[in-house]
C-alpha cells in the first residue's frame, strides 16, 4: 500500500511540472486536428468514389 501512495505523490508532483496549453490554444489544436481529418476524410472519399467509379465503367463492362 506504501508503494501506491508513493506513486500517487510522484505523479501529483510531477503533473504539476507540466507546461499546460491555455484554453485558447487546445481549442485552435482542437480545430487544426478535426479540419485536417475532415479534409483527409474527404480527399480519401473522392478517390474511392473515383476508383469506384472506374472500376464499374470500365473493368465491369
């Protein structure tokens, strides 16, 4: 039980060493990383509609 509550201590300290971002910033990192997945998502869904498409007109018929 010596050796958790240990941890525990160490833990705390440590997380209080941490250099948190400002609301700000985790909100403009926040919408950087679901632009960039929205933009990935779209990008791969045009190509699979291409291919798709391909594929059905010309290797199909």
């Amino acid at each position: 039980m010596e050796k958790i509550t240990q941890f525990l201590r160490e833990a705390y300290s440590e997380m209080k060493k941490v250099s948190w971002p400002s609301r700000e910033q985790t909100i403009q990192y926040t919408t950087v990383v679901i632009v960039i997945s929205i933009s990935v998502a779209a990008f791969l869904g045009i190509l699979d509609y291409m291919f798709g498409s391909f594929i059905k007109d010309v290797i199909i018929k």
